[in-house]
C-alpha cells in the first residue's frame, strides 16, 4: 500500500521539483529569494550574477529592468516547500548519486588499467608486443614477429610501433586501412572508398600529412607576424594616447598662465574653458581605451589559434593530427585595424585663443590713463566704477537685454570683440563679457556681400560636379558605438544601423544617447571638404544629418535638427523635410534610395544630394560651423535599415 501511494505521488514530486528549480543553477532553490517582477531565485546565484553592478540591473529570467538594486528578502513559504520535498526525495537522490559515484569510478579505473596496460602479441596472448603489422592487421612479439622479418611473404607487410586500437585505422564500411585522405570532406579513406570519391582531391596519408604540416607552419608564420603587428598597433595606440594626454596638459599650463593676470574677473570661464579641455581629453582617451581593448582581444584570438596550432603539430597519431588539422586550416584572423584618432586642434586653439583675446581686452580696459577718467565722471550717467562701467556698458548699436549686473553678482557674461574703429580708439570705452567672439555688425555691409556672393559661387561649383568629381572627397564613415541609442542595432563592422525591437543594453556611457533612437559616426570633420553616401530601405521612419559633437544626447532636444547644434533631411512616412533649430521646411518627394551629403568645412555648406544616374540637389545649409562636425543618422521604424556606403578614394 505504501509502495502504491510512493508511486502515485512520483509524478507531482517531479512537476513539483521542476518549479522549485532556480533558472540560473538549475538546482533546487537555496535560500530563495523574490525580485519585484516575481521571479525566485538563489540568494548566491542572484548575487553573483549582480556582482560588479552598479546601474542597469535585471532579471536573469524575464529581463525587466530596476531602476536600481532590488532589495532582496528571503521567501520563507518557498524555503518550507523545498525542505519537505528535499525530505521525502532525499532518501532516494542520495542512493542514485552514490550509484552513479560508483560507476563513474569503475570506469575511470577500467580506462586507467587499459592505458596503463602494454600492448600483448595477438598471437600468444601473454608476451607484450615489439611492432604493429598493418598488413596483417596484428601485433606481434619478438618471436612472432621473425618470420615478418625472414620469410620474404611478409617482406611488403608495413610495420610500426605497438598499437592499442587498430579499429580506428580501419574503415568502417569496407573494414579496410586507410591509405587515402580525401581533402575535400576532410576524412581518412580506403582504397575501396575511392570510388565513391572519384571526383574528389585523394592522397596518400603521408603526402596529405606533409602537406597539412606545410600548411600549418605557413599559417603559424602568418599568425607570428600578426601578433607582432598588433602588439606594434597597441604600442603605437598607448604613444599616441600619451601624446594626446601630454598635450593637454601642455595647453592648460599656458591657459593657466593667462588667466593668472585675470583671474579675479574671469574666474568662471577658466572653469569653463578647462572643462572644454579635459572633455576632449576625455573624449580621445575613451576612444583610445576602446581601440586598445580591441586589439588586445584580436591579439588573445590570434595567440589562441597558435597554440592549437602548435599542439597539434605536436600529435604523432596520422588521423588525430589530420582530424586537427582540417579544422584549424579553416580557422582565419583578420588584420589588426587602427583608425586615425586625433584631439580636436581646432577646438583647443579656439579657446587658448579666446584666453589671449580676453587678456589683452581686460588690460586695454584697466589701464587707461589716469587723467581721462575724471572726464568721463562728467557725463549725465551715475558714476560707476571705471571697470564696471566697461563691463556694463551695452553693445552700440544695440538695445540692452535687460538690467545689467556688475560682474560681483557672479552671474555669466559673454566676451565681444569690439568694433575696428573702437579698436583703433584707446580712449574710446567699448564693452567686454566674457563669451564666445561675437559676429556682430562690421563697419560697412560690403564684406559680408562679397562674402556671401563667394559662398554662392562656390555652392554652385560644387552643385556642376558629377559624382566621379566628388569621390576625390569621398570619406568612408564607420558608426561610433558609444554613441548608439540602446534601441539601435549596429552590423556589417559598424557600417549598418536598424532598430532593435528590444533594449541592447549597452554599457553606459556619456556620449551615447538615451531619448532618441541616434547614432553619429566614428570620424569627425573640421576642416576640409567631405563626401559620403547613405543607402536608404523602406524610408519611413529616418533622418541623415550633421551635428556638433557638444550636442546634448538626453531630451527631446537631442533629437536631429531640434537644435542649433544639427542639420539633418528626415524622412517621415512620404513626407520629406529639412530641420535645422527646431525649424520645419518642407521638401518635394524624390524616389532616390541612395543619398549623398558634401560637407564644406570653410566655406559653411552642407548639401544633401539624391544619387542616381545623375545628381539632384534636395536641400543645402549655409552657416558658420565653429565646431568640429559629425555625420549623425536617427532611426525609428523597426523595418528602416540605413548603410554606409564604403567609397575607394
């Protein structure tokens, strides 16, 4: 009756036992405990799988997100449940591991006494064998083995050290030796075999033994001066990292001994221009880092494949090292790849520039001579202080924003350069803040109408080009993954982007954008004419574009053309428009699948052009870039794929 229930109950114990079972250990739970999405597991499984976390923490099993680390509390009514199952199991789970035990240790003890046991003569039985006849099929001893060596019968028979297992150098269809090696299917084969690989590459096992042992030391060759230039490619990333460091630190001391003169007036900026300096800083050493880290895994990859190598050229057994050999001949490493990675110049320049700009404009100010001030007490205006007069002092011309504040309310300003004939003033006043250079009004309009007519012209030079004349501007863009939103999913070695039905969840970090579904590319554009082309399929739902690298990467406002700091074309369903600060222009419907996008650095212009048979212009940007530039693209639709068109130049 006991044994009748026990069996009864076999079934639910085994349904039961399948749900107390942790999803990461596959065991019976251990101190079980709950996660907010009602999931259990192990207390030591969760742990160790949130081990090293700090953000971005989830369920092993369903993969909800926590905004941060769970408390843990332990589930008392799951602990009861697997005591008494562990209970009435118990019994019976240790038997069958003891069982399984002891028949685990009788065959390790079986293969151990046929390793160590000598190969005997087939013929007797008991003396241990001297050689292995091929021919026959049969070892033999010393005294069974003379008549291989007298009788001119045996005088063809192929002789060879003892062998154990003479099965595996027969072929198991026709029960023949092998003699043969078949390279196209990578396998051991009998003469009788060769029929049905009549059409195949066979040769004998020594000359394919020969062959394969060439092959591999010429691949481990190969491999050797991988590995070298790769550990050159990473001595050459760590200068160059170094050099990059050096040199900003070379530019802060020289901007600190500017500011030293004003630091009572500019004390703000200087934190703000140094902080320009370390995020570019930052931002080169992060990319550094990642190449690095790269390269250090290709080199890994690489070391791994010679040491399979030379293990294998190690093995004396034909069939083993033929098996091994086959393998890693298909085995293949790609050349290690260093992309150009430089600091933004440019960027540095301008603000040391601006340091010295706002040096001599400080002391122009509060070293005028004495005797010309008591004039200018006489004006109509309360009397200020000479130096917050010139700091409060509006733009000619100009109506004031508002209130001015004294720069001791702290509160911050924005540098002007001041007009030529204020310039060529001494004793004329002339505001100062403390800012980026204004553009503002020149003395006459005519400059700026040359100007803009030189900007005409050369748009429409470059709009008379065909495209053979543009790819000597051609620049291959790769996509920046430090960049890509955690719904866009990057292919084809960082030349192709799509969106991701589910979160990627990428690690952190500061340049990757968190709002919208974006990506910028890898090289980045300060000087110079550039040209690249986007292949576009099922164009609902994208956009291609440029960017500032400062443009902020959380928010609505971090989306492409919501900004000052982007132009872009987007496509919206049929829809076609041009954005740039948050300004719509619609556009007329092109069919083109393929666009091309001509940056001009120094002249002001990005064009947007659809490439077919011919080239038609979709829409042009004029403005001054006073930052570097990146090629930038947002994703939405699940069906929209863009591709980077790689162009020889």
């Amino acid at each position: 009756m006991a044994a009748l229930t026990r069996a009864s109950s076999e079934p639910s114990l085994a349904a039961l036992e399948e749900e107390l079972t942790c999803s990461i250990c596959l065991s019976l739970f251990n101190s079980p405990v709950t996660v907010p999405c009602g999931h259990n597991f192990c207390t030591s499984c969760l742990e160790l799988t949130w081990a090293g976390l700090e953000a971005g923490f989830s369920c092993p099993q369903c993969r909800a997100t926590f905004a941060g680390r769970p408390q843990l509390r332990k589930n008392t009514v799951l602990c009861r449940v697997v005591e008494q199952l562990q209970g009435c199991a118990g019994g019976e789970q240790q038997q069958q591991q003891q069982q399984r035990q002891e028949d685990e240790d009788e065959e390790d003890e079986a293969v151990a006494e046929e390793a160590a046991a000598p190969v005997c003569c087939d013929s007797c039985l008991q003396a241990q064998a001297v050689q292995t006849c091929l021919t026959c099929m049969a070892s033999f001893c010393a005294e069974h083995l003379r008549p291989h060596h007298d009788s001119p019968a045996f005088r063809d028979h192929q002789l060879c050290p003892p062998v154990r297992d003479l099965q595996q150098r027969k072929c198991s269809q026709h029960n023949k030796l092998f003699e043969f090696f078949c390279r196209q299917h990578g396998t051991c084969i009998c003469s009788l075999c060769l029929l049905s690989h009549k059409l195949c590459h066979a040769s004998p096992l020594q000359q394919a033994k020969a062959d394969a042992e060439s092959a591999l030391k010429k691949k481990l060759t190969e491999l050797h001066n991988q590995s070298e230039k790769a550990t050159r490619a990473m001595n050459s990333v760590r200068t160059s990292q170094s050099q990059a460091a050096e040199t900003a630190a070379r530019k802060r001391d020289l901007m600190r001994n500017e500011f030293l003169e004003i630091k009572a007036l500019i004390e703000e900026k200087e934190n703000q221009i140094f902080k320009v300096i370390t995020e570019e800083e930052k931002r080169v050493c992060n990319k550094f880092d990642y190449i690095y880290t790269v390269l250090g895994s290709k080199k890994k990859e690489i070391q791994s494949l010679r040491d399979q190598i030379e293990m294998a050229l190690t093995e004396h057994d034909d069939v083993l090292f033929l098996k091994r050999a086959a393998a890693l001949q298909q085995a293949s490493t790609k050349e290690a790849f260093v992309p150009v990675i430089e600091m933004d110049q440019n960027l540095i320049h301008t603000a040391y520039q601006s340091a010295i700009n706002l040096k001599e404009i400080v002391k122009h100010t509060v070293s005028q001579p004495k005797e010309k001030r008591p004039e200018e007490k006489q004006t109509p205006r309360k009397t200020k202080p000479p130096q917050a007069a010139a700091l409060n002092r509006p733009i000619p011309g100009k109506k004031p924003p508002g209130p001015q504040r004294t720069c001791k309310e702290k509160k911050p300003c924005q540098v002007q350069e001041p007009l030529q004939e204020e310039a060529d003033n001494p004793d004329k006043k002339f505001p100062i803040s403390f800012g980026a250079p204004s553009t503002g009004a020149t003395s006459t309009g005519a400059p700026k109408a040359a100007a803009a007519a030189n900007t005409k012209d050369l748009i429409s030079s470059f709009l008379q080009k065909d495209r053979e004349e543009l790819l000597q501007y051609a620049a291959n863009i790769t996509l920046d993954f430090n960049t890509a939103h955690n719904k866009v999913l990057l292919s084809d070695r960082y030349t192709k982007m799509s969106v991701s039905d589910t979160p990627l969840n990428y690690n952190h970090h500061p340049q990757r954008f968190t709002y919208c579904s974006q990506v910028l590319g890898f090289q980045c554009f300060k000087r110079g004419v550039h040209y690249w082309e986007v292949e576009l399929q099922q164009k609902n739902f994208c956009a291609i574009g440029i960017c500032y690298g400062s443009m902020d990467r959380e928010g609505p406002d971090s989306r492409l053309g919501r900004n000052s700091s982007s132009w872009c074309i987007e496509w919206f369903n049929a829809k076609i428009s041009a954005w740039h600060n948050d300004v719509e222009k619609n556009l007329p419907n092109v069919k083109a699948t393929k666009i091309g996008v001509l940056l001009h650095c120094e002249g002001g212009f990005v064009i947007f052009l659809a490439v077919g048979e011919k080239l038609n212009l979709i829409y042009k940007f004029k403005t001054q870039f006073t930052e570097a530039l990146y090629p930038a693209f947002w994703v939405f639709s699940s069906g929209t794929v863009l591709s980077l068109c790689q162009m020889k130049q």
